[in-house]
C-alpha cells in the first residue's frame, strides 16, 4: 500500500473520465494489466477505480478487468464503456451485461480469435481487429503487456507511466522484462497508429502531485483496524473477505500482533472473543455464510460485554449464492439476526476510501462501548482497487474501561452505571476476579435467572449504546433540498454522482449516506431530514432491507419510497439520475392534484 501521488488541486464536477474493460480466459493475464494501468494512471496524476469480475469458476474461468480513470475521485463505474479489448472471447457474452457499451465505444479483439460475440457487436460499438498474440509473439513478451500498452494509450496514460508501473513491478528477470517492455511499446504503437473515431483521451494534470495510495477496499479494512488498535485476528478463508486475512497476516506481525487461520467461523469466533476478554482488541473478517455461522458467538459478545469487530464483507446471497459478485442483501441479518434482545453495533464504510477510517472507528466504537461491532463492507469494495488521497493520521486508540480494584468493596464487572458502561478487567489483575458466560447475570458476574437482574442487564447493554455520542460520522449529510435520498454502503458513489448530475439539470436533492446502522438514533435522523417532504431509499438488495429497517425503527417526516435492485449488477450513476428525476416529477404530480 505504498504512497503514489499527493492531492492534485480540485477539478471540476463533471470532469470527463474514461472506461474500459479489459478481458480474457484464465491465465490471459488481464488483472495484472489492469493493476498495472491503475498503478500508472496514479503515477500520471489521475485517480481511478479497478473492478474485478469473474465467472462461477472465479478462478481459471473467464475474467475481466473493469476500470475508470480520470482527474478526481472515482468511488463508482460509469454507464458505458469507452473501450472493452478482449484478449479472447471466452463466454466474454457472459460478462456483456457488466460491461455495457454504446456507438461511441470502441471493441477491440484478436485478429486470429474469431468475431466478437453478437451480443456485443449489438451494441454498435466500432469492432477493430488487432494481432494481439502476433505482435507479443514478435516482441518475445507477453499478450497482456500488449493489451496494457494499447488500452492505456487510448485512454491518454502516457507511455513513461506505463513503463515505471511495469518496471515497480517486475520480479523476474531483467532479459524477460525488456521483452515486456518491448510488447507494451508495440501496444502502444498499434494504438498511435490506429484510425477513424474513438473515444477522447484525458487531459492529465499540469503537474504529477505525489502521497496518493493505491489499496483496495479489504486492505483498507486491514489498515483501519490495525490503526484503530486490533493486534489478534482469527478467521477462517471465504470469498470475498480472504485479502482482509491475507494483507493483514504480516502487517500484524509487523505491529506485534498475530493472525490465527482457524478451522471454521466457529472456532474463528469463539477465539477472538477470548483474546477480547484476555485484553487485546480482535477482530474476524468473513462473508455472509460464515456470519450466519457465528451468531452464538456474537451472541456471547452482547451478553459478556466483550469488544470485537466482525467484517463482513458482503456478497450475492441466500446460501452460497453468487460467491464473487456484489450485494448489499446482509444488512437485515446483521441489524437483527442474534438470537433475544441483543443490541450492538453495526456500521458500514461508504467507499474504498472509507473502509480505512470506518474500520478505524468500528474498533474505538467497540472497545468503547465494550460490545461486538459488525462493519458492514461488501465485494465492490472488498476486491476492487482505487487510487485515493491520502488518509489523515490515525488517532489515538480508544481502550476500555478498566477497573480498579477498591478497597474493601466486591469487584461488579457488570455494574449498572448510568452511562451503562462498566468497569471491565483485565484477567489477572488482584481484586478484580469475575465470572463471564453467555448466562445471565448479575452486578458481579453471578449466574442469574431473576427477573430484575435480567431486566437491568438488558437495559444497561442498550442504554450504553443509544446515549453514546456518535458525533458527525454517523453519517454523511449533504444539501438541505425538500427531496432526500438515503443510502448507505458502496452505493453511495453512484447515488452522489447522480445527484450531482440531476443538480446540473436544476433539480436539487439531499444526500444522507448512513455509516452507523445500528443502533439507528432518531434525533440524529431527525436533524439530518429536518425540512425533507420525500424521502427515497436507494440500496442493492431485492427486498429493500434498509427500507423496511428505516420504517420499523424510526419515524420520518415522511413514509419513504424505495429504489432497489439485487446484485449481480452495481447500480450505476445515469440509470440512478433518470430514476430520481422520475422520482421528482411523480412528487410534483403529487402535490399539483393535492
């Protein structure tokens, strides 16, 4: 996770940007040249976003490398493609809903690969053939090299960029790599030389700044928690959450912490809640099955009052579902899917950008309050990979209450304080021994089962948590229009973009892009929607979860509307603009015939 650049001076919204996709069979090598053109974009001053999709194999089947670069912050993929190249057409018809393209795209394939699919060709694009494997061939280098050198070209990265991203990266030897140097200029040739229409390149910035970062969304997670004070992770692998455990396993060793591959979600659970108890901040990362699988042990978190963090890094659903593809469908099971009355906290970062800080926060937040924090990320975010500005300084890790022991008094871990936060030890400490189970309980940590004890325990668990201060970053609250959109997760890119778009046609909208779902606090949302006459709910799920969630909760100024759709799919910026326009027009009808 290396610094690139430093912050560029603002651009203008609406500033062009430009997409492509890259695509090929297994092996074709088009994640490696999509990572090395984001790597180069940032080099030349841009910022970018790089998406990766694959078939149900998700490794060995066909793949394809979703970018968008241009001069400000790209948190979303943009309506069309501006040029899809194909190393192969493998089952690429498979992937031609994900990579929409217009009469003003270029396709771009393998002279000896046969026609595009029609499915493609549909689209009107301009076809042009070009000698991929050929012109690799000749330069003794790779095909992907060429792919990288031709679509980097269109797109207006310049060559030096394209060649030091290559150069940082190459770990073999130096014959090899001249000969990939060799096939990325003749890439770059074919594209110089290449007639009739295409689509604009990007105007690059007057200077190069530096101090930008290139990580995805999963390390940022990594990064945050470890800033925020996390030193034990136990987990067990899973599609999408495994790069959390994989980036996090020697940047841990690297603070003194450690990271245990454990045998199942089971033993992952019930491992980090020890450590918690033991007095070191942990914290699991999984998927929408393995949640499912922790619920006990979450469970055990709420009743014993232990800090840890689960990541869940949300994927296509119900059961196994769609393993390497987006959705935003475990918001209803993580606000609601523990067994009694067990409050905790629930957040979710609103960009690749934001996993850092929000992970960050998700660890104070649960060493703070002494309860299980589930940070809500999902595969868009997990797996894909942006340029970003550089985070601001990490703060200062928030610890638990420790107690003390008191002369002459019994040690109550679990004593009803009007902040409902109470002093918790650390094993071992004289004077401070207690009892902690998923049993109900009294003051001191004594198995109970009488009703007032229970009624007192359950009161104080939720009290601690709905009278905290969560100060602003609770959400992102833009505007002050009567129409507001909610939202909340990965879709907030989109849903920002397409109200800046409405905006430039004079259609104003409000923004309100939760980042902590649970508890939902109503005098926080009462402010944020203050003057609101409408209100949409916009999320990618079939059932509209945040929805139903804001309507059995909360009272709003008024009953909300939703926008909803399940993944595979990402909810993109011009069908969100028409949508919403739609939407105001439909309440202007409304109050014309009131």
């Amino acid at each position: 996770m290396p610094p690139l650049s430093s912050p560029a001076a603002p651009v203008a919204p609406g500033a062009r940007s430009f997409s492509l996709a890259l695509a090929g069979s297994g092996g074709a090598g088009v994640m490696t040249a999509g990572t090395l053109l984001l790597d180069a974009a940032a080099r030349a001053g841009l910022y970018g976003l790089f998406v990766r999709t694959s078939g149900p194999q998700i490794r060995g089947g066909e793949a394809a490398a979703l970018l968008r670069i241009g001069p400000q912050p790209q948190a979303t993929l943009d309506d069309r493609f501006d040029l899809l190249l194909a190393i192969d057409w493998m089952n690429l018809n498979r992937f031609a809903d994900e990579i929409p393209l217009s009469t003003d795209s270029l396709l771009v394939g393998d002279l000896d690969e046969g026609d595009a699919p029609e499915v493609l060709r549909a689209s009107g694009a301009r076809c042009v053939a070009l000698p991929l494997k050929k012109t690799a061939k000749a330069a003794g280098g790779w095909v992907n090299m060429v792919a990288l050198g031709y679509a980097g070209t269109l797109a207006g990265v310049p060559a030096a960029a394209m060649e030091a991203a290559l150069r940082a990266s190459w770990k073999r030897s130096a014959d090899a790599l001249e000969k990939n140097l060799a096939s990325l200029r003749a890439g770059i040739s074919a594209a110089s030389e290449l007639d009739g229409p295409r689509p604009a390149p990007l105007t690059l910035p007057a200077t190069a700044p530096e101090g930008r970062w290139l990580l995805s969304g999963n390390e940022a997670t990594g990064a945050g928690a470890i800033r925020g004070g996390v030193r034990f992770v136990a987990a067990y692998p899973i599609t999408p959450a495994t790069e959390v455990l994989e980036w996090m396993a020697p940047a841990l060793a690297r603070v003194g912490g450690t990271l245990l591959q454990a045998e199942d979600e089971l033993a992952s659970i019930n491992m980090i809640v020890g450590a918690s108890y033991g007095g070191v901040p942990s914290l699991t990362a999984t998927a929408g099955p393995g949640l499912a699988l922790m619920t006990e042990g979450i469970g055990l978190a709420v009743a014993a009052e232990v800090p840890i963090v689960v990541v869940d890094v949300m994927r296509g659903g119900p059961s196994t579902g769609i393993p390497a593809k987006s959705e935003q469908s475990d918001l209803s099971f993580a606000v609601d899917g523990l067994h009694g009355d067990a409050p905790r906290l629930v957040l979710a970062p609103t960009s690749i950008a934001d996993c850092l800080p929000t992970a960050e926060w998700a660890v104070q937040l649960a060493e703070a309050l002494q309860a299980p924090a589930l940070l809500l990320t999902d595969q868009f975010m997990g797996q894909s990979r942006a340029v970003i500005d550089r985070p601001p300084p990490a703060g200062a890790p928030v610890r638990r209450l420790v107690a003390q022991p008191v002369d002459g008094e019994p040690y109550r871990r679990y004593r009803d304080t009007p902040s409902g936060i109470s002093p918790m030890a650390v094993p071992g400490t004289p004077g401070t021994v207690y009892t902690a189970d998923g049993l109900e309980h009294t003051e001191r940590g004594i198995p109970s089962s009488q009703a007032n004890d229970h009624r007192i325990q359950l009161a104080k668990r939720e009290r601690k948590l709905l009278q905290h201060d969560y100060g602003a970053r609770w959400a992102d609250v833009e505007g002050a229009a009567e129409l507001a959109i909610v939202t909340f997760g990965s879709t907030t890119g989109a849903v920002r973009e397409a109200i800046a778009r409405v905006a430039a046609q004079g259609l104003a909208l409000r923004l309100v892009a939760l980042r902590l779902l649970a508890p939902i606090k109503q005098d926080l949302l009462d402010a944020a929607l203050a003057g609101a006459r409408e209100i949409l709910v916009v999320e990618q799920n079939h059932g509209g979860q945040l929805l139903r969630y804001l309507r059995s909760r909360v009272d709003l100024p008024s009953r909300p509307r939703g926008l909803h759709q399940p993944g595979p799919l990402p909810l993109r910026p011009g069908e969100l603009a028409t949508a919403f326009a739609d939407w105001a027009a439909s309440v202007a009808r409304k109050e014309i015939h009131a």
